[in-house]
C-alpha cells in the first residue's frame, strides 16, 4: 500500500506548482531517467505544462476544470471528460475555469514502457485478475473507502492512498460500496 501521507511533495519540473508523486520506477531516478511515473497534482495558475522528451502522458481531472490548449485546439478538462493522452514533448497550455483543478498523471517513458490509464466507479465488488508477470497496476482511491482482498489478507484505502499490484501478485477483489478509481497498467514497449 502506498498511503497518502508517505507520497512524496515535490516541486513540478517546471516550477511552476507543486505534485504528489504516488509512484517513481527506477527507485533512484529523477524526472530525467524514471520509467515511469504516477502523481497527483494541484493546479493553481494557469501555464504551459512541463515538457518531458520521449515520454507518453495520460491526465484526468480529479476536481475542476481545466482548459486546455493543444495542437492548436481547445477543450475542456473535468472529471467526467474522456482521459487527456499526449506527447510529453508536445507543447500544452491551461488555464483555470472556476480556480484551482487536481489532476491524476501518468507517464511512461516510451523506449521502455506503455500504459493505459483507465477510470472506473466501484459500487459492490470487482475482481481483478492476475497480472502478466511483466505488467504492473496501481490502483488509486479518488472518494470512497475501498477494500482489497487478496491471499485472506484486507488491506482498507481511503481518498488518496493507492496500492501497487505486480505481476507476481495473485488475483484480488475490490469492495467498496461507492468509491471512484483510477487504474493504470504499466507493462514493457513492445519491441
């Protein structure tokens, strides 16, 4: 488990804000040579996004609205929007509609890893397979309290917190009778 008050405050690369960073593979790397990444951040002032070469990027908006300008298009960002997927290298700028947004950031560096992140509202319980041994999920409680179950063993997330599930971990079933999650699988690029 990876519980909120252990994620690591650093500033943005840009400096422009401040990130909750959840998850950083290779222990040890920086911004420059992570694999790959997940974090949280709040959005206080409107800007361009930090460039990241040769890195893959998903976001979704935890609260807020966001807009956004890409590619030379404009859209809005919100909670219920379809997850925003992008070049790091790509110029992107924003600005805030009705103050501060949090959004929920995925990065993959390319040359060595994919992913897919994925948002889902878990009312009951939901089983969750075995992952290919080379494949790695996290698991991340935007509201709602959240069960997991695996091998006998509860594990209780609140808002916030999250746990890394690796392709040597078994199956588990997630129980929450209304909570909101992120899901990223992470796996290797594909040679």
């Amino acid at each position: 488990m990876i519980p909120k008050k252990a994620q690591l405050v650093m500033p943005w690369k840009n400096g422009g804000g401040m990130t909750r960073e959840i998850f950083r593979s290779l222990p040890g790397s920086n911004l420059d040579t992570f694999e790959w990444r997940i974090s949280v951040a709040t959005v206080g002032v409107a800007g361009r996004f930090s460039t990241f070469p040769d890195v893959d990027r998903s976001l979704a908006l935890i609260d807020g609205e966001l807009q956004l300008g890409y590619q030379s298009e404009h859209f809005t960002l919100t909670p219920t929007a379809p997850i925003f997927e992008f070049a790091g290298e790509e110029t992107v700028n924003s600005s805030l509609i009705r103050g501060p947004v949090t959004d929920f950031n995925v990065m993959t560096r390319r040359h060595c890893c994919k992913h897919k992140l994925a948002r889902a509202v878990v009312s009951g319980s939901l089983r969750i397979p075995a992952l290919a041994h080379s494949h790695t999920s996290v698991l991340y409680v935007v509201r709602g309290d959240l069960t997991i179950l695996s091998s006998d063993v509860e594990t209780a997330l609140a808002p916030g917190d999250a746990i890394l599930l690796s392709g040597a971990d078994q199956a588990v079933t997630v129980h929450a009778p209304d909570a909101e999650i992120m899901v990223v699988n992470v796996g290797k690029a594909p040679v």
